[in-house]
C-alpha cells in the first residue's frame, strides 16, 4: 500500500495498537514516518507494510458542519452528542434520529476524522 504525507494510520507498536498521522514517505527504503498519537510526539519510522491506513467514516455535510461547529466552541464528545441541548440544529437531530447506529457514526467521526458524503 502506497502512502502519502498526512495520511492516518494505524500501527502496533511495542505490542501496543496507536494511531498516528505519515508525515514523511522515504521511496528509496519503501519507509513511512508516522507521528504517533501518543505521549512523547514524535515521529517513529516504520516500513510501509507494517502500517494500516485508517478508513475514515462518511457523514453528511450538516455533520461535518456540527462536528466542526462544536469543536471550534470547545464543546467535547458528549455536548455534541446530547440531542436535548437547545442548540442542536433540527437537521441534526432528525439525522440521528434516522438510525441508531449514527450514534457511533458520529462518535468516530468525531474521534477518528471524516470524509464528507459526495466529496
């Protein structure tokens, strides 16, 4: 698998499974550098086939917008979840009431990263 810089990517590292963003791509040695989303940041090397690409989840732009709305508010994870709060849209809303499994949708969507539907 051929990786690009700010790729997402997940490796088990010392028996541990991380995830962590390419932030280089060495073509000569077939080598990625990943920085791991862990404590200390900083960048590991590894070969490109001891590393998965992360499947980001799909979700409508009204979403997208939501999760972005809220984050920049510095609402986390639950406040962005609680349909009872006052300023959830109704598009929103009516979209998790669409499905139960939205919920986690959301959830990695939020904690994972996302594409946005059509684009």
């Amino acid at each position: 698998m051929k990786f690009k810089k700010g790729d997402l990517v997940e490796v088990i590292w010392r028996s541990e499974l991380y995830r962590g963003a390419v932030t280089q791509v060495v073509e000569a040695t077939d080598e990625i550098v990943v920085k791991l989303a862990k404590k200390p940041a900083i960048d590991y090397l590894f070969n490109q086939n001891q590393v998965s690409k992360v499947e980001l989840v799909e979700v409508p732009k009204l979403v997208a917008d939501w999760i972005e709305k809220k984050k920049e508010n510095g609402d986390d994870l639950l406040v962005a979840l609680d349909k009872n709060w006052q300023g959830m849209e109704d598009s929103v809303r009516d979209w998790f009431d669409g499905e139960k499994e939205r919920y986690e949708l959301f959830a990695r969507a939020w904690l994972d990263g996302y594409e946005v539907e059509g684009e």
